[in-house]
C-alpha cells in the first residue's frame, strides 16, 4: 500500500496535482523524521508491534533533538510558514476533536479540515496573529523578561 502512495506521489508532482495529500508531502527525509503524518506512515511500514504506546516510542526515536531545533526556527513565523503548514497536516487537535464530537453534517468539510484541504481560520485565530506582537510586548514590560518567539517544539517525552 505505501509503495503506490510513493508511486501516486511522484506521478502527481510529474502532473502538477495538488490536493490535501500532495501538499503536505515532505521529501526532506530529515524533517520527515518530525512530521506526525510522515511519522504514521513509516510506523505502518515498520515491523513494531501496532499499538499505541510503540508509535509513541517509535515518534520518541525518530525525533532527533537537532532536527527538532531546526523546525522550531523555522517555523516561528506559524501561519507564515509551509513547514508549519506540514508539521500540523493530520494532527487531530482539542477543537478538531470538539467539533467532530458536534458535527451533525456529512458535506466532508470537517473532513478536510483535518487532512488540510483547506487553511481555516476564526475570526479569533486573525485577531490572535493581529495582536500577537503586542501582546508579547506587553508581557516583556510587565514581567521585565525576554522572551523568543516559538511555535512547534518536541523533545523526546513529548509530541506536540
């Protein structure tokens, strides 16, 4: 199965298709090494027992702290940046699982959502990244401290 995907892959970049899956598809086979949907993918392939605290293990030991910090650069500048884009492609967030848990209509929206066909964002989500700077700011003068702009870190006890 996962061979035809790496042959619908490259008939797709030959074609110029673009869609959810060919998207998010990272050839950097370093950054695959982090992203949760590259990381399901060589799990499945693998000959590890299926289950969910070996995936867990298996993501522990893909992740490797220099690869980790090479992402956390960057993608600083979140929405701004397609490796942010492809890090959270198939992550399955608290308000993904909200609205799932409420979702009462069968158009696929919510599906594609969570696969990435679309970037969806509130109208709390644009006044987060409008207020962003300023909030920061604010919170350097009150707590006199410095602070660095980060968006996706993972050691090797968390995946986030």
């Amino acid at each position: 199965m996962f061979l035809l995907f790496e042959k619908y892959i490259k008939e797709a970049k030959k074609r110029k298709i673009e869609n959810c899956v060919t998207r998010y598809h990272i050839d950097d086979p370093l950054k695959k090494s982090a992203a949760l949907h590259c990381l399901k993918h060589q799990f499945m392939i693998s000959s590890v027992d299926k289950v969910p605290h070996e995936f867990i293990n298996f993501c522990k030991a893909s992740m490797v702290p220099e690869i980790l910090k090479t992402i956390e650069i960057e993608t600083r500048n979140q929405s701004k940046s397609s490796l942010w884009m492809e890090m959270r492609y198939g992550r399955v967030t608290a308000s993904k699982a909200y609205e799932v848990a409420h979702c009462h209509k069968k158009d696929g929206v919510l599906v594609e959502k969570i696969l990435g066909a679309k970037v969806f964002q509130t109208k709390a989500m644009e006044r987060g990244l409008k207020l962003e700077n300023l909030v920061i700011e604010e919170l350097k003068k009150q707590t006199k401290k410095t602070y660095k702009k980060s968006r996706r870190i993972s050691n090797n006890r968390s995946i986030s």
